[in-house]
C-alpha cells in the first residue's frame, strides 16, 4: 500500500516581531510554527479561524441569497449554522447567535415534511439545533416550537436503517444533543429506550452468533465505518443508558474491529472487505478512530485508548478492553 501523506508545503511561519528567544534550525514548517511564544500562535491560529468561518458564510450563505436548497447539516446550511454555533459558544456573540438562528429558520422552512429523521442528515438536527440556539437566546416560545417539531413530527419508519447517516443512531444523536445542550430528559429516556432496543436486537439478529456481536447492513453491505456501519452506531450507543449485556455487545463489537485491522493500521470499510483504500469520516481509520477515542471517555472500554496509537499507526495485537 502506498504512504497516505500528503507532503508538507507549508511555508516557515516567521513573526514581524517576537518577544521569544527560541531559535530553532529545523526545515520543519510546523516544528517552527509551535515554538513561536503561545499568545501569538493562539492569536493567529484563532484569526485563521474566524476568516475561514467568515468564508464559508459568504459563500454558502451569502451568494446564495440568504435561500436555502440544501438544508443538512452534512452538506448543507444547517452546517453552515452549526460552524457559527461553535463560533458563538467560544466567543459568546450575539451577532453569532442571530446569524446561526437565521439561518435554523431558512432550513426549517425547507425541510418541512422531508421525511428525514436524523441529526446529519434529517429534519431532527433542525429542530434540535434550533432548540438549543432557543435556549441561549432565551426565547422560550421558539424553544417550545421546536422541542414541539421535534416530539410530535419526527417519526421513525419500521423499515429504518439503523446507521447514523440517515438512520435510528443519527436520531439518537439528536436526543442526546437535546438532552446535553438544553437538560436531561428533554427527550425522554422512554423514548431513547425503544429506539435503542431495536438497534439492538437488529445487530444480535444479523450478528446470529457470529464472531461480532452487534452488525448491521445498509443496501446490503455490513458496513464498518461512522456513515453507515458499526463505527457509527457504537459511536452513538455510547452516549445511551445501555443494559449490562448491551454494554458487553458494545465492548465486543469494538474489540472485534480492533483485532480485524489491516496489518497497516487501518480499518475494512465493510465487512469480509481486503479492499484496503478508503482512509476517510465515511469508511476506514479516520471515522473509526473518532469512536475509539469516544470510547476512551466512557467506562466500558477505561483504559485502551492510550495503547491504540504510537506515532500516528495503531499499535499493539489484541488489545483488551476487559475494563
């Protein structure tokens, strides 16, 4: 397999003016960059931000008119409001907040009856980021109106997928959003507790006692990645309240994942897959690796993170998560 690196281009970083007498000789761009005086790397690195997010709201939402066609947060306005939402949560600007709450407008209107039911991708990251961004404004009759949408007209097919993308984890997210941002059990752990119990039995019953305890298909492949396979769901099942033999499907499933890497440290995009090519969020080690450091907070798998990683490979066989 060829390296997957792109080579390092950028430039030297070098300060007008500097209070540091650090000198370094390295031909290392970002060797350099770190070793200027913290408060003007902060300061630069925030700048740098703050342009590119003023960026990416001229052009997704500026030249568009202030019109919404593509309302997701995944591709669309809605991650436009999201980026500004994170803006607003570090500098606490009121001008953040009304943009990112604009905006949760537009695609209110536009996903209307789309059927979509997930955060990423659905009606359900609508209603939930516009509950919350309700709350911080402190406007309790919009926050009402949303939390509404959100109970009332957001209903889970039988015939759902139960991937993140589009399925029953990526509503699950949304609750767990809600429940984190505005209280616990804005969305009731009722509520949760069905929608977990059939991902559940869904993966027992494609797993059918095989080598990996939780599985699931979508269009008809078991998919390993955060999109629409494993990596995702057990991502999302982290946050919930699970049984005691749920918590050891979980921890089985991720070992399982763990022991059947490509000996270069990435992962099968799906199932019985030697394809050994996509390195991105939707399918291989990048997706993954966002899951196993989730698991690295939680208590069902304590203590193996800190052994998965040694210079950017993963390291080590059969890592134990008996913990």
């Amino acid at each position: 397999m060829a390296d997957r690196f792109f080579p390092n281009e950028m430039l030297n970083f070098v300060l007008e003016t500097s209070t540091s007498t650090t000198t370094t000789t390295t031909k290392d761009s970002l060797t350099n960059l770190l070793c200027v005086p913290y408060k003007t790397l902060s300061d630069t690195l925030k700048n740098s931000a703050f342009a590119i997010q003023q960026t990416v709201v001229n052009e997704t939402w500026g030249l568009s008119g202030n019109r919404v066609q593509d309302y997701s947060l995944y591709t669309g306005a809605l991650g436009t409001a999201y980026l500004v939402f994170k803006a607003y949560q570090f500098t606490q600007n009121k001008t953040h907040l009304q943009l990112c709450s604009h905006i949760v407008k537009a695609c209110d209107s536009a996903s209307t009856n789309s059927g979509r039911v997930t955060f990423i991708f659905g009606r359900a990251g609508v209603c939930a980021l516009g509950a919350v961004l309700a709350k911080h404004a402190g406007d309790e009759r919009l926050l009402n109106h949303y939390l509404t949408q959100f109970k009332e007209q957001i209903k889970l097919a039988s015939d759902l997928p139960n991937e993140m993308l589009y399925g029953r984890v990526g509503f699950l997210w949304a609750c767990a959003f809600l429940n984190k941002h505005i209280g616990k059990d804005t969305i009731s752990a009722t509520r949760m507790r069905a929608v977990i119990d059939e991902i559940i039995k869904a993966g027992r019953r494609l797993a059918n006692k095989g080598r990996c305890p939780l599985m699931y298909e979508w269009h008809g492949k078991k998919y390993w990645g955060a999109a629409h396979g494993l990596a995702g769901i057990m991502h999302v099942l982290m946050d919930m309240e699970l049984k005691p033999d749920e918590v050891e499907d979980v921890k089985g499933t991720l070992r399982y994942m763990i022991k059947n890497r490509f000996p270069c440290g990435n992962f099968p995009s799906s199932e019985g897959s030697e394809s050994d090519r996509l390195v991105h969020w939707c399918h291989g080690a990048t997706g993954i690796t966002l899951t196993l450091v989730k698991a690295s907070q939680v208590s069902v798998t304590r203590n193996f993170c800190k052994r998965l990683w040694m210079q950017g490979r993963w390291y080590g066989k059969g890592v134990s998560l008996s913990e």
